[in-house]
C-alpha cells in the first residue's frame, strides 16, 4: 500500500503544479488526475477513482476532438470502476461509449478494440448474460489473432475467458478446448512457477471432473 501511497503524492504534487501553471481545461491536467484515478482504482477506493476520472474527462470533453483516443481511455477508465463497484449497467454503458470512439479513431483490427470488446464481454460474464460475453469475447479474439504474434499472453487470455463462459454455459467439451490452448500458452510463454499455468490447468481440471 506505501507505493501506493507514494505515487498519490506524486501525482497530486504534479496536480497542484499544473493548476498554477496551466490553464484550467488543459489536458495535461486531464493528464494528471487520470492518473490519479488509476491509483485510486488499484488501492480499491472507487469512489475516489470515479471522481478523477470524471474530472479528467469533463477536461478531455472541453479540450480534445469529440472522437479523439484518449476520450475513449476515459470511457474505459470509468466502465472498470463502475465494473470493480458492481454496477454492470453503467460499466456497460462507458465501456460501449469507448468502443463507439475506438471504432471512429482506430484501424479495424487495432488491439485496443480487442480490449474493449474484452472488456464489454467481462460485464456481461459478470451479469450471467453468458451467450453476450461469448460473442463480445469471440470478437476479441478475432482482432488479437490478427493484430498478435500466435503465442502473446492475451491471446492466452481470449482462450480463457471463452472456456470459462462455456463451461458456465455446461458446453464442458468446447471450455476444454478453449482452456486447453490457453494453458499451452501459458506454458510456452510464461516462468514454470507463473500462476497463470497452475490457474489454467486447475480450470481444464475443474472442467475434467464435470465431463
């Protein structure tokens, strides 16, 4: 928690710097208390979080193009927190309203379409909408196979999220294969001793049992 800590202090210095130096709806305010949102979120004081980083976009709305990337980092800032607090409608809502902006300012097949859809496919899970998460997460996956080498973590991560929605759904042979490429993966490109292999296999055998 100190580093935590530290950073705050760091950032909230950096925060009244720019207050006197800058004007009132510059982004590198934005900047600043974006960033102090982001420690807030990590220490799970949400509500703390939530207020930066609507500062922080009230700011980018006044300062930046209406379709510019980084409103859409402030949708997606405040969809995780209104995810992390449970609120899924809101999440939904913040999440879709960054995707709406990544589409406009990104190529088709950018990574950070894939994340948002990622991202937008977990509320749904969250919620039990299982068949919703599946296609937002299929679409991810979709733009990581093109946009990532064959063998990166976040393909591992696609896999997983999918296996693990299908075997919500009680498709256990399809979660199995899903899990199963995740966890060879996981395997290639991780230490032995990485948490992520001992999660993935404990999922297949989870899984096992229930076939």
């Amino acid at each position: 928690m100190g580093e935590y800590s530290n950073a705050l202090s760091s950032y909230e210095r950096s925060l009244e710097i720019w207050k006197i130096a800058l004007p009132p709806n510059h982004p590198d305010l934005a900047g600043s208390y974006n960033n102090i949102g982001m420690v807030y979120n990590n220490m799970g004081e949400y509500s703390k979080a939530l207020s930066s980083y609507e500062r922080s976009h009230e700011i980018r709305k006044i300062a930046l193009p209406p379709n510019h990337p980084d409103l859409a980092g402030s949708y997606n800032n405040i969809g995780l927190v209104y995810d992390n607090m449970g609120e899924y409608s809101k999440a939904l809502s913040s999440y879709e309203r960054s995707l709406e902006i990544k589409k406009i300012a990104l190529p088709p097949n950018h990574p950070d379409l894939a994340k948002s859809y990622n991202n937008i496919g977990v509320v749904y899970d969250n919620m039990g909408e299982y068949s919703k998460a599946l296609s937002s997460y299929e679409r991810s996956l979709e733009i990581r196979k093109i946009a990532l080498p064959p063998n990166h973590p976040l393909l591992a991560s696609s896999y997983n999220n999918i296996g693990l929605v299908y075997n919500n759904m009680g498709e256990y042979s399809k979660a199995l294969s899903f899990l199963e490429k995740a966890h060879e993966i996981d395997r290639e490109t991780l230490p032995p001793n990485h948490p992520h292999i001992a999660q993935s296999k404990r999922n297949i055998e989870g899984v096992k049992k229930k076939m």
